[in-house]
C-alpha cells in the first residue's frame, strides 16, 4: 500500500515544466506559491502575461492558465488553482497543450477532395469555397431525402455549435462515441437502480474515502486528473484500495488487494461479493430498509452465488473473495466501488455496472460522505432562439425497436442507419464529423468504411490529419484550443463552477474556430436566426451577466465558483429522499429492465475463451497520451513515441520471445496489424492475455513522428458484443496470436 501520494504518482510544477521545456527552461519555472522570504524561488527571464482556457486533450477539462511573453510566444501552461478540476496541477497531456499548438503538421487550410475516398488527394481551397460546397451539397440532400438524412459525430467543444447547425437544419442525428463506445452502460445501469446517472466527472467522494474499489479502472494511468489527486490523498489518509484487473497495473501495484481476475468473468465477482456481504450481514440494514427495494428478491438471487462458486469461473481463491469484501464492509458507507468509464468490454456490460450500483446500494455509499455525493451544477442561461424543427425521422428507425433504454445517440446506430438497408426507406446521406478520429474510434473499422463509402457528403473538422481526414470530401481545419473561445466550461461538482476559454494567440495558418465555422455555414443555409451574435465575444457576454458575471471578468479569474445553495451534499440522518425510479426508492430488483423486457437483476453468463495459441487483447490508456489524439504531439511524443505489448514469460517463452522483439499481431478474424509492435515480456499480465497501449500504429504518412510507431488495436478489434439493453459496443471479445513476419508482405 503506498505511503504517501508521492509514492503513487509524481506530478509537479517543475516535472510538468520539463514536458515543454527541457531542462534549459528550469529556471523560469514558477508559480505564484513557489516563493521563499516573499521573492521567487526561480527568476523568470521574460515579463509573461497569462490568459485563461481549459484543456482539451481530454474531456475533464481542467482549467488553466496560457503565460505568453509580450512578443506573444506561449511559453507554458499551467493549473488554475482555484479550480476543483485540477487544484492548480495539470497532468502531463495538459501541459503538452504547447506541442498540438506548435505541431507542425497541423492542417493549415480547407481542402477539397479531388479524387476518390480514402487517397489522400486534395487540392487548398478557400474558406468560400469550402463552405460553398458543403452548404450546396446539405441542400441538395435535404431536398432529395430529407434534412433528418444527415448526422454529426463529435468529441470535444465544437460539437455544440455544429450540434446546434444541425438541428437547426432539421436533424438530431448527433452522436458522441464516448457514449456507445465508453460510458454509456454505467448511465443506464446506475438510471436503473438510483434513477440518476453518474455524468463527468461522476460524483464520487473520493478524498474522504476509506476503501475504493477499481474494476478494470486504471486511475494512475489515465489521467482522470481530480481523481487521482483524491485517490491520492484518500492514501495519504489511510484508505485501502482494491484492484479487479488481470494486469498489475500502476494502481494495482499499489493496492491493498490486487484481485487478478480471469477476464470476462467481473460479473461473477461481483455476485458472489453480493453473496458474502448479504448473508454476512455486512450490508447497511437501516439504510436499505429505509430507501432500498428488492432486498429479499436479491437475497434469494445471490443465494448460490458463493465464494466457491466463483473461484471455479475468476480463478479468485474464495479465502480473497471474502477478505475483500470484508474490507469494503469495514469501511462502509465510506466506500466506493468505481464505476469506470471506459466500461463498453463484453455485451454484459450494462448488468455488470447494475452489479456495481447495487454493491454501493448494499454498503450504503450513494448519498454519504466517503461514496457519492448530490453533485450541483452552475445553471447555464440560454440564448433567445427559435424552436427547431422537429425530424420526420431519427437513428432510431435504423435500430427496429432497439436500444429505447439508451438515452443519447449511439455512434454505431448512426453507422448502421447510413449504410443502405431494404429495412429502411432513407438512410444517412451526410455526416459532419468534429473532433473524432472515427477510423480508430469506432469498433469493426470495415463497417465504419462501407458507411463512409455510401455517403454523399463527408465533412470532418479537425487540427490535425486523421486518418478520418483521409475519407473526407471537405476538410475544415480548426484552430487549437489554445487559439479561441469556446462555451463556458460548467462543471458539476461539489459546488457551481464555469470557467472560460479564450485564445492566448491569434489562430496560426489559415485555421478557424468551430464557432466561426458553423455560424458561417448557417448563412448559407439559410438559419442565421439560431445564430444571432456577429462575434462570439457578443454571445459570452451574453451568457455570462445572465449568470451574475461578465466576460471581462471572467477573461481577469478564469474560474468563478458558487457556495452551494442547500447544504445537502450528503444525505442527512433520517433524510426521506424520493429517487427518480418507478418506485421512488433505489431499485436492486429493477422495474425498469423489467418493464423493457431485459433480467431485473444481474445474471452472469461465460463468454467465449480464446483458441488454442490465441490470447484475449486487453487495452488502456497512459498517463501522456489521450486516445489516438496526441500521439503525434511533439511534447508529449518524447515521453512515449510508442506503444509495446505486453506478454507473460510463460508465454514469451512458449513462443521465444524476447522484450524489445518487434512482432506483429493477428486476431481471431485473420487481421493482422499494419505495422509491428514492440514486445515487453513482464509478469504483470496474466498468461491468457496480453495488454496494449490504446492510440498508437498511425497509418496517416502527414503524422510525422506518429506515422507506424506501435500498433493500433483498433484495427484488431472486428468482434464486437453489442449490449443488448442499450447499444453500447463491447470491445474485449477479441483474441490475438503472434506473427514474428509480417505474412501480408512476405
């Protein structure tokens, strides 16, 4: 168990500095607690000014601080301290912010598309032209087939302000992958059971923990930044943590408990955790009697579920099964059981987070100090605008009844309603895609392809060259978020928050914002009236002394925080609380899932092993790295330039393999990587798995330094396990063998 936050992860000023740096720059590091006898501890060489954002390279959204000099050269980035998102420390990918505003191979201006799909063949066009094209192209569909006929995939800020064109335009065809593709089963699992969903970040009192459990959760590794503080200084405090991973990984190593799971069998675990705590009498009697329904239906559920049982599917001795639940009991109701994020792995995935929720529900934790908290959220005022139209039709007509339970769009509904099926009368004939590399976001990257391929118009907003950007007709090059405003950051929290982003330079090369953007194609689509403010400086403004401040404040504080309206943050003692479920109480027997036709309760069912010579692929993150994002950041690069795959020594030694070997890998469909990936032989991975680094193998030649550096699993993963509740795609039904040649080029 780790003593001190220190020994778990070390992020500092000055470590943070030497990411954009180097050691040259060392001196002129500084912040403004970095002071001894009231003078500065480093000398800073240059007079800096400093203008607020918040981070876009990932979704938690810290909010900063950009120091320029006055020449107006950026120089470093750091935290804003009054910001509970961050504290006042970015991690490594916020302080490689720098790198994707120096990249020089960012796109630089509109291209248009001069041969087929897929060759990167474009010709420089101008703003005018490009958006010419596209608002012609939009109209001539929406003629033809219907404005519902298009769609928008986005991550990242921009989507609300395409998001909004589009409805305007007369389609809700807008979907986000990180819901289908991430965290989408853990909303409708927790929906069920509490009757609210968990949102970002989730509600969960970590730094007052006494016990957090991590299924398959790699905090440490992935930077969810104001987690891993809080896990760090719930260790400080003593608080024991549980690991569920088939991989020692970073915080596992320093876990209480590592719980080396056979993977796919979670659920399993989590019933007979069920099991023990319920004929333990481990559970919170009071709190489940006063708010909870269902006990007894559960009771008798979980009744064969045993420690025995479950040590013949997990491979998890019974003796471990009951030492760890008994240590989550101990701590209860200061205990949080960890819904992750990225939870989308074996089709099951929506009972196995109803698995979770109810565990929180048994030791007591939603609503009390230690576990979840009522989060409060800033109310954001709303601009005068017009209803939009309502669509004839939705993604939803592509799914024959499907998926009701899922409450947003699901990115692979979207794909499967644009490739031309007899079951529909019109499918998607236009996508604008923002911010997402979809060739590595979405699973089964032939189907992304055979979509891409039927449409009559793609557009793809983005600042960097994707491989998406291969496919597109119309590529709009957007400014870094270092270079433009953007919409108040509102945060839910332990209390209101909003925080600004505003450019710190002028956009470089011929670049825009995605404001910008949409509100120039709204003219020539005829809908400037959702659009009213000529600059985006009028709508902030706007938007903000509606709220109590201004922009010119905001642009002087960066972050403004609220107190709390009530002082219910917790469940008070002998609280009644109505939850928002069919009976108003916390439902471990769920009503809802029953209604819908899908089990009231969790059941665990096998899921296919691997062949013979085959081993399950397991993937995550690293703490530099976001997604396929910023693998070609030149900061960030020099950290990790490259994934590697990690193999048990059992199995290295089956196939002789050695660390460092470059090897190619092969899944159960016959897809074999493009490019080879760098062997790590190491007994933190169990011997029928082995792990990768997600993000990596780039096939896009304008990537300079991410260009077939590592593998991309993406390319791997063509068996997917749609959850049958909501839709969301499980990833982690795939196997893989090793190819020391590369048998497509031999």
């Amino acid at each position: 168990m780790a003593k001190n936050r220190r020994d778990f992860i070390k992020i500092s000023a000055l470590s943070a500095a030497g990411v954009i740096f180097g050691g040259s720059y060392l001196r002129a590091v500084s912040s403004d607690k970095s002071l001894k006898n009231g003078k500065p501890l480093y000398e800073v060489p240059e007079k800096l000014l400093r203008t607020p954002t918040y981070c876009e390279v990932c979704f938690w959204k810290c909010a900063g601080w950009v120091y320029k000099t006055e020449k107006g050269a950026i120089k470093k980035i750091i935290g804003n301290d009054i910001d509970p998102a961050c504290n006042g420390r970015l991690c490594p990918r916020g302080t490689g912010g720098v790198g994707m505003y120096n990249d020089e191979d960012r796109l630089k201006t509109p291209l248009i598309r001069t041969e087929e799909r897929g060759k990167q063949t474009f010709r420089e066009a101008t703003w005018d032209e490009a958006f010419d094209y596209i608002a012609s192209k939009l109209k001539k569909i929406k003629k033809e087939h219907g404005a519902e006929c298009t769609a928008l995939f986005t991550h990242g800020s921009g989507g609300k302000y395409f998001g909004k064109l589009l409805k305007a335009f007369g389609s809700y065809n807008i979907a986000a992958p990180s819901y289908a593709q991430c965290r989408g089963p853990r909303e409708v699992g927790f929906i069920a059971t509490f009757g609210d969903g968990l949102n970002s970040p989730e509600p969960m009192d970590m730094r007052d923990a006494k016990c957090l459990v991590l299924i398959g959760s790699h905090l440490g590794e992935n930077m969810h930044n104001g987690q891993v503080q809080e896990m760090s200084d719930a260790i400080d405090k003593g608080a024991s943590i549980i690991t569920v991973d088939p991989r020692l990984s970073t915080v596992a190593a320093k876990s209480k408990y590592w719980l080396p799971i056979k993977p796919a069998t979670d659920l399993a675990l989590l019933l007979a955790w069920m099991h023990v705590i319920i004929y333990e009498g481990w559970y919170d009697k009071e709190y489940i009697e006063k708010y909870a329904v269902g006990f007894e239906e559960l009771k008798e559920h979980v009744k064969p579920f045993t420690p025995e049982w479950a040590y013949g599917i997990t491979t998890l001795k019974p003796d471990l099964i009951r030492k760890s639940a008994k240590e989550m009991a101990n701590a209860a109701p200061s205990v949080i059981l960890h819904p992750g994020r990225h939870v989308t792995w074996y089709g099951d995935d929506t009972q196995r987070e109803r698995a979770i929720a109810i565990l929180n529900a048994l030791l007591g934790s939603w609503g009390r100090r230690g576990g979840f908290y009522r989060p409060e959220k800033a109310k954001l005022a709303k601009l005068k605008l017009p209803a939009f139209p309502k669509p004839a039709r939705t993604w939803r007509e592509a799914m024959g009844g499907k998926f009701e339970l899922a409450d947003l769009a699901l990115a692979n509904g979207v794909c499967d309603a644009t490739i031309p099926s007899p079951r529909m009368d019109c499918h998607i004939k236009a996508w604008i895609v923002n911010g997402t590399n979809l060739i590595k976001t979405l699973p089964e990257r032939q189907k992304t392809i055979e979509a891409i391929q039927s449409l009559d118009l793609l557009v793809v907003v983005d600042t960097m060259p994707m491989e998406i950007t291969g496919w597109a007709d119309v590529v709009l090059p957007e400014c870094t978020y270092l270079e433009r405003y953007d919409d108040i950051r509102v945060s839910q929290g332990r209390e209101p928050t909003i925080a600004l982003r505003m450019p710190a330079v002028a956009p470089k090369y011929n670049t825009k914002s995605a404001w910008w953007m949409a509100s120039q194609l709204a003219k020539r689509l005829e809908l400037d009236a959702w659009f009213p403010y000529e600059t985006q400086e009028e709508e902030l403004d706007y938007l903000l002394k509606k709220m109590g401040t201004s922009l010119e404040e905001m642009q002087r504080i960066g972050v403004k925080r609220w107190e709390r309206a009530y002082d219910d943050i917790y469940f008070a003692p002998n609280e009644e609380v109505e939850f928002n479920t069919n009976s108003g109480k916390i439902e471990l027997y769920s009503t809802a899932l029953e209604e819908a036709g899908f089990d009231p309760m969790p059941k665990y069912t096998a899921h296919e092993e691997p062949a013979e010579g085959f081993y399950r692929l397991i993937y995550g993150r690293a703490p530099m790295h976001t997604f396929s994002r910023t693998a070609n950041n030149p900061n960030l690069v020099d950290l990790m330039d490259e994934n590697n795959v990690w193999i048990n020594p059992k199995v290295a030694k089956e196939w002789g393999l050695k660390t460092g070997q470059y090897i190619w890998l092969e899944n159960q469909d016959g897809i074999v990587s493009e490019f080879p990936i760098k062997v790590r032989v190491t007994e933190r991975i169990r011997w029928d798995s082995v792990y990768m680094v997600h993000g990596f193998g780039h096939s896009n030649k304008k990537l300079s330094r991410a260009h077939g550096r590592g593998a991309s699993d993406s390319e791997l993963i063509t068996r997917v396990h749609v959850d049958p509740i909501m839709g969301g795609t499980g990833m982690r039904g795939n196997f893989v063998t090793f190819r020391t040649e590369n048998k497509k080029k031999a």
